[in-house]
C-alpha cells in the first residue's frame, strides 16, 4: 500500500484516466485557431493548435517587387506571432489538466 491507502492499481487507474483527458484535450486544441497579424495587418494568418498554418492573407499594397524583404519578414512576425498564441493556449489548457505541473512532451 502507498501513502493515503492507495494502491498500484489506483494509481494506474488514475494515471490513465488523466491520460484520456490530455488525448481528448490535444484533439479539442487541434480544432481551435488563433489569429495573428503584422504590418498594421497586412498580413494575417490562421494557425490551429497543432501549429498548422491555415490561412495566409496578404494584402495587396504590401507586395512590393523591389522590397520583397519587407514582405518575408512580415510573413515571419505574423506566423510566429501566431504560433506563440498557439503555445499559450496549449499551456493554459495543460495547466488546467495537470495543476499547474509542467509535464515534458506536453506544451508545444
């Protein structure tokens, strides 16, 4: 027997059961998307929780053809930003399933 009665199996019981619920709330993040955007909004890009990028929009007075430089990093800063909101919201969704315990493996 382990400290407060509870035996292997419980534990186990437990564990997997938890376990369930991070798998249900990995699918349920995989259908959430956030949104980002750089250069006053002239790009803007959806990413969904798997950090897939769903979406691309690009204005049209931000193609430059002399200045395609300007139109990469824009590119860049709004997928990143993307894909840091992304990893905030798995955090915050992780941490209300482990109390606040950083599991490795489970945040992006």
């Amino acid at each position: 027997m382990f400290q407060g009665g509870k035996s292997i199996q419980d534990l186990l019981k437990q564990a997997q059961k938890m376990q369930k619920k991070m798998m249900e709330s990995q699918e349920a993040l995989a259908q959430k998307t956030v949104e980002a955007s750089a250069g006053g909004g002239m790009v803007n890009v959806v990413m969904n929780g798997n950090q897939e990028l769903i979406s691309l929009k690009i204005e049209k007075e931000v193609v430059d053809p002399d200045d395609v430089e300007m139109l990469e990093d824009l590119i860049i800063a709004a997928v990143e930003e993307a894909r840091l909101k992304v990893k905030e919201m798995v955090e915050s969704e992780m941490s209300g399933l482990t109390g606040g315990l950083k599991i490795p493996g489970l945040s992006t």
